[in-house]
C-alpha cells in the first residue's frame, strides 16, 4: 500500500510539471482557477477531475457514451460549439442558427477574440443575460461560466493532414501575403508555411485561456501553449488530454461523416437538425474571384509533403492524436445510435 501511495504521488508530480510547462508565464492563480471551477449537484459524472485547465463537472459528458438516458438536460444546456478551422464549422454554424429558430430557442452567440474577452471580464452576464448557443473558435472554457443551468461542448474534426492542405488553400485562395491572414502564403510551400503555423489547431484550441491584468478589453490576451511544445516529449500528457475527450464533449462529429453528424446532433440535442440542415454544405474552398485549384492532383501532392516533414511530424502529433481517438468516439457513438433507434 505505502509503494502504491508513493507512486501515486509520483505520477500526481510529473502531471504537474508537464501541465505547468505547457503554458506562458501569467497564467491566472490557483485561486482564480478555484473561483472557475464549479460544481452542480447532482449532475453526471459524480467522480469529477480536472482536466486540461477545465472542470469536468462543468460540463456534460459524452451524450452516447457516459450518460444515454433522456436528452432533456442536453436539450436545456448552454451548448457550445467549438469550430476548428476547416472542419465544417461554417455549415454547422449556419445549421445552428437555423435549427435554433425551429427549436424557439435564442439565437446564437458567435464568439470571437474580442467577444470571448469581454465574456471573461463580465462572466456572470453569461447567466444574467443567457445564451442559449455559442458558436465560434474561442468558445472552449465558456462552460466553466455557466452556473444558472447545464452547459455542453461538441465539435466536429477532420484529419490534421487534410485540414491544413484545405487551409493553406483558403490562404492561397485569399491571397493573403506575409502577416496577413493565415500567416501568408502566397510565395511560400506548404510545408514551409505549414511550419510557421507551429502548432496542432484543435490541441491549441483546447489549451487557450484568457487573461485580463486590468479591466479593459484591450489588455486581455490568449494564454497558449509554449511554441517549442512537441508531443514527441509530451506523450503522456496528450494520451491524457484524448483520454478525456468522452468527459468534455458531449458529441464529436467528423467532417467526412457529416450526414451522421447531423444525425448524432439530433439525437443528443433532441432538436430537428438532420432534416433542416442535410442539404447544408458551405464554404468549400471556393471564394468569390479566385482561380479554382485541382484539388486531385494538388491536395493529394500537398498532403504526401506535409506527411514527408518530419519536423512538422512533431508539431501536428498531438491533434493526430486527438483525432485518432476522436475517431474511435465518433464510431462508438454511432454504434450506440443505432442501438437506441
């Protein structure tokens, strides 16, 4: 027993240390972070943790596979999607707003940098003035506000190789140059810019935190993780971060099974969402006055590039993680699904 608490400890030790590392200095203080952390009685998981900077307990976990009762509470939450680039989030962020009309529900929220600042600097407006739906990149975390009723995450993914071929397109598309956009990439190759962009998208999404020295939103910025962080000398701590996947999100969809996306939004939500939104498909890399690229022979050749990169290799690892494991959900989920029909 006395070996067992010891390593225990020891683990409980490491864990700290490589969360600690992960982060800029500034960080907000433990007290901060207790002040966040929140927990309704009563809600599902009873066992909470904290995980990757969030309070499990904040919000609900994986509709299909930690709870599959009634989705009223699901139904009632704050719901929360977290759009990564590239992955779908314009169709379903129109899907949203469409479907909360029908549902007599407010409409949407669309969170971004200085929306989600404002947010931090007045978190109780969160439940003084409600939203029923956030939508945009910055809306992980907000859960850890929401104290007047349940609040849920999901997201829908892609394959991180496929991902930035399609945003390196939409750079090229826009024509954006050095700092503009994207990072410029209008002279560039892909893996050069690829290697600029310096980091896995949705493991940076989950891992952005707000601080505010002051009152005012001009001085709040986006805490992320340090840019030297590579997965290569960090795989515990991102088998952890996609162990709790299923605890933070009620629902991961994925962009190449959007129909039965739509279909597990439905059910966890209990709103009429495949039949409003299944003709829905926008923003696929055609923008107003650009040439349109051969997406055969050039996404294809661009992917076996970025996949040749072994430097980038090390920085795209932890989402390839993330979306392995998002994957195996996603399939689990449907396998649940069609149980429940």
């Amino acid at each position: 027993m006395q070996k067992l608490s010891i390593f225990i400890s020891t683990v409980l030790s490491i864990s700290l240390l490589i969360y600690a590392g992960l982060f800029l200095s500034g960080a907000p203080s433990v007290q901060k972070r207790q002040q966040l952390s929140y927990r309704p009685s009563g809600w599902y998981p009873t066992d909470c943790t904290e995980s990757i900077g969030v309070n499990t307990c904040c919000s609900l976990p994986n509709y299909f596979l930690r709870y599959g009762g009634s989705n009223q509470r699901y139904r009632d939450s704050v719901i929360n999607f977290v759009h990564a680039p590239k992955c779908g989030g314009t169709t379903t962020r129109e899907c949203l707003t469409m479907v909360a009309a029908r549902a007599g529900k407010r409409e949407p929220a669309l969170l971004h940098e200085k929306s989600r600042f404002e947010l931090e600097l007045s978190p109780s407006s969160v439940n003084s003035q409600p939203h029923d739906i956030f939508m945009g990149p910055d809306t992980f975390g907000i859960c850890e506000h929401v104290k007047s009723r349940a609040c849920s995450y999901f997201t829908v993914l892609r394959e991180p190789y496929d991902r930035l071929v399609s945003l390196f397109f939409e750079c090229k598309q826009q024509n954006n140059p050095p700092g503009v956009g994207t990072d410029g990439c209008v002279h560039s190759s892909i893996v050069d810019w690829a290697l600029r962009v310096k980091h896995s998208l949705f493991f940076y999404q989950l891992h952005r935190s707000v601080f505010c020295p002051s009152d005012q939103v001009d001085s709040c910025i986006f805490l992320t993780p340090n840019s030297t962080f590579t997965a290569a000398n960090n795989v515990t701590y991102v088998n952890h971060v996609a162990d709790h996947l299923e605890d933070i999100f009620a629902l991961i969809g994925l962009q190449d099974e959007y129909r039965m996306t739509l279909k597990l939004m439905e059910r966890t939500y209990g709103m009429e969402i495949f039949d409003v939104c299944k003709g829905l498909w926008l923003n696929r890399g055609i923008y107003p006055g650009s040439p349109q690229m051969d997406d055969n022979t050039n996404r294809g050749e661009m992917k076996k590039q970025l996949m040749g990169s072994e430097k980038l290799r090390e920085i795209v690892y932890p989402d390839i993680i993330l979306y392995e494991k998002a994957k195996q959900i996603f399939y689990e989920q449907v396998r649940v699904y069609e149980r429940l029909k």
